[in-house]
C-alpha cells in the first residue's frame, strides 16, 4: 500500500480525505490499511488527507497499541479521554490549512449496496456529519485500490494456483472415469476426497472442501458432500465440480477457483448439451464485453459486465434459473474485497481496475428437471467459472483451458 496512491486518488476525485475508524475490529478494512493486527478496545480514526501527513485520534489509555502502524501512515497522534472531547479533536482533526473538510470517503455505501465496504455504522456516519458538516462518499474503489490490487508476486501465486486446480480437477474426473468404468459405485464425497487429498499432498490450502454434485444437488448452487450426507454416482448422471486452493507460502498468496461439468456416460444428452451451451454463451460474452471496453480504454463496472451475461441466459429462457451474481472478487480470500460482477445481489459500481482479479461463474440451477429424457426428473446444474484478471488494455482469462463441451466419462 503507498500513501501516494491513496493522496492521487483523492485528489483526482476532488475528496479532502479518508477517514478510517474502527471499533473493537468491526472494520477490517481499516484494520488492514493501518497495518494492524489489533484494534484495542476504544474507537480510533486515521485522517488520510488528500495532501499532507496522515493523523491519529486514538483513546489516551490505548498508545502501545498503535506502535505497529504502517510506516508511512506513522503521523502525528492525538488523543482524547471523554466523548466530548472526542468529538471537538475529531473535527480539528480533519481540518487542514485551507478550512474543514468538504467531502470524506469513509467505509460506507449509499443504501448498502456494497454490503462488503458497509462497515461504518449510521451512527458513527451521523456523528462524522454533525461535526465535521462534510458530506460522507463510499470508500469502496478506494478500498479495492489499496486491498484487492495485486501485486505482480500474487499474481505469479495465482497462476501457480490454478494450474494446481486444473490438474486436481482432472485428477477428480479420472478416478471418477476409472470407477464407472470398473463398474465400481464411488460417492459424491469419495471424489471430493480426492480432490482434498490431491490439494492437500501439493502444499494448498482452502477455506473448504470442493464442491462435487450430481444431478439436482448441482442445482443447489452451495451444496456440499459430507461424510455424513452425500449422493451416489451412478452412470447416466450429471456431475459438477467446483474448486478452489491457493498455496502456503505466503500469508499474501492468493485463491485460484474453477467449476467444470461432466457426464457419466459416452454422449452427453442433447438437453444438457443445451443447457450447457447457454451457460457458456453468457460466459464467453462477459468476456468479450471486457475485452472490448477495456482495450478501448473505457470505464467498465462489475454491475455491467453482469448484466451482459445475465442478458445472455435470459434471452433464452432461463434468467430465472440463474440466480447469483456472475462473478465475486478473488485474491488472498476466495472472496476478496475488489469488485464483484453482480447487479443481481448487489449494485457492484467499482470499476474493474489493473490488477484486480475475479471470476466469471454463470449457472443454470433446474432442481426436478429431465435433462435426459428418461422422465427420471432427476434435476440438472450446469456451471462454468474461470477466473480473470483486469488488465491495463484487456482482460486475461487465467484458467485456460476454457470448458467447451460436457467431459463424457465412460466410452
């Protein structure tokens, strides 16, 4: 994180200041940018201002707990004992030679439609208003500049990722191809075992274990096997795949998270194959949308990108059927703190940045449907996720190769 970069966006969008506050670590965010790994127990700010020296208001009771600060955010400390005092040194403290403050990004956004950048309460933003008199703007782009931005050595962690997912994906669908073809009945958790293990023996780790669904758990787009409760495979089904795993060098390296979808036979069922192409059309012209907007050297947001998949899948039929966003922030978190690609959940207007990565997941989720014609009505989810990174001029699909028919299993 550089304060340079911090003052230059501020200053291009005509805002005095950030101004980071954190209570008892109800805001990572601010946790994060500080460089702390402790919040202590009383309400702290950090004034970022859009020119000058960062500044502190902190308890007088909570100084040792502010020595591990980022150097370059190490400015002058002030401090306060009672609420009246805090909130007189609060308006000095975001006063600069030219008056007070005008406009103050904090971890806010209007109506909570970034939810994940929400973390300000009403109350604290009331306050800031009432004695300051500035008015509040989201920090959300800010936020994504300094968090989800990655450096070139994460990036090189996430290829290293994904090219371990790839092949645990295919590790997967072999011992799944071997057991059909023995005529030996495997499970759902079985196979994600597998997965675990393959991961696991490569030095990654995961926040949870991957996704394997047949038939309609697939179109349960967070089903998970357990030991406990998990389905059979058996040929004639459909089986879906997702997962995800970054490695342990680092605490810094980031996730990698793919889905890919399979048949348990020779030829998968025109039905299938139609469902398919559908999920993969919406995918492939995110993509292309991407492409085109930011080699042409235009803004693009994560709410448009979503609604030119969406449109995709709707206009044949299954808008209905596909109902999460297309895509969340990826990096240090399966889900990051960069843009999303989703104006479905949430109305994610950050723009998509060099050096920000996420995915591109659309789905089709038809629990009871006959995907075979067999009038077994045995349900059918249908994914494709790759991951991509925003580029200066384009978009890169890191996850290549790119899944462009349903894998058969058996011949």
């Amino acid at each position: 994180m550089k304060l340079e970069t911090i003052q230059d966006y501020l200053a291009r969008h005509q805002i005095d200041g950030w101004l980071l506050y954190d209570f008892r670590g109800s805001n990572p965010i601010a946790l994060y940018v500080a460089g702390l790994t402790s919040s202590g127990s009383r309400r702290w700010f950090l004034w970022i201002p859009a020119q000058g020296e960062p500044r502190w208001l902190i308890h007088a009771i909570e100084g040792s707990t502010f020595r591990t600060v980022r150097r370059e955010l190490a400015g002058e400390i002030f401090t306060y004992a009672g609420w009246r005092e805090l909130e007189t040194k609060l308006a000095a403290l975001v006063r600069s030679p030219r008056g007070a403050a005008q406009c103050i990004a904090m971890e806010y956004s209007p109506f909570n439609a970034i939810p994940y950048v929400s973390l300000v309460d009403a109350g604290m933003k009331e306050l800031v208003e009432r004695v300051t008199g500035a008015q509040i703007v989201s920090s959300a782009d800010l936020v994504q500049l300094v968090q989800a931005v990655l450096s070139e050595t994460q990036i090189a962690s996430h290829r290293r990722a994904a090219a371990v997912c790839l092949a645990a994906k295919d590790a997967a669908f072999e011992f799944l191809r071997s057991c059909l073809a023995g005529g030996t009945t495997t499970t759902e958790y079985a196979v994600q075992q597998v997965i675990v293990d393959f991961l696991r023996n490569r030095g990654m780790e995961f926040d949870h274990p991957a996704i394997v669904a047949v038939n309609s758990n697939a179109a349960d787009p967070h089903y998970a096997p357990t030991a406990e409760m998990h389905a059979a495979i058996h040929p004639g089904d459909m089986v879906l795949i997702d997962l995800w795993a970054r490695e342990t060098q680092t605490p810094l390296d980031c996730y990698a998270d793919i889905t890919w979808c399979a048949y348990c036979g020779a030829e998968p069922p025109a039905k299938a194959r139609e469902i398919f192409e559908v999920v993969i059309a919406g995918r492939d012209a995110a993509v292309r949308f991407m492409q085109e907007r930011l080699s042409a050297g235009e803004p693009l947001h994560g709410y448009e990108v979503d609604d030119v998949c969406r449109g995709v899948i709707a206009a044949a039929g299954y808008g209905d059927a596909f109902f999460h966003r297309t895509g969340h922030s990826l990096g240090v978190t399966g889900h990051y703190n960069g843009v999303n690609i989703d104006n479905l959940e949430t109305q994610d207007r950050r723009r998509l940045i060099p050096g920000v990565l996420f995915t591109i997941e659309p789905g089709i989720y038809l629990p009871g449907f006959d995907f075979d014609g067999s009038g077994r009505h045995l349900g059918l989810g249908i994914r494709s996720e790759i991951n991509c990174l925003a580029m200066e001029h384009g978009v890169e699909t890191t996850t290549l190769p790119l899944q462009t028919e349903i894998i058969p299993l058996m011949t």
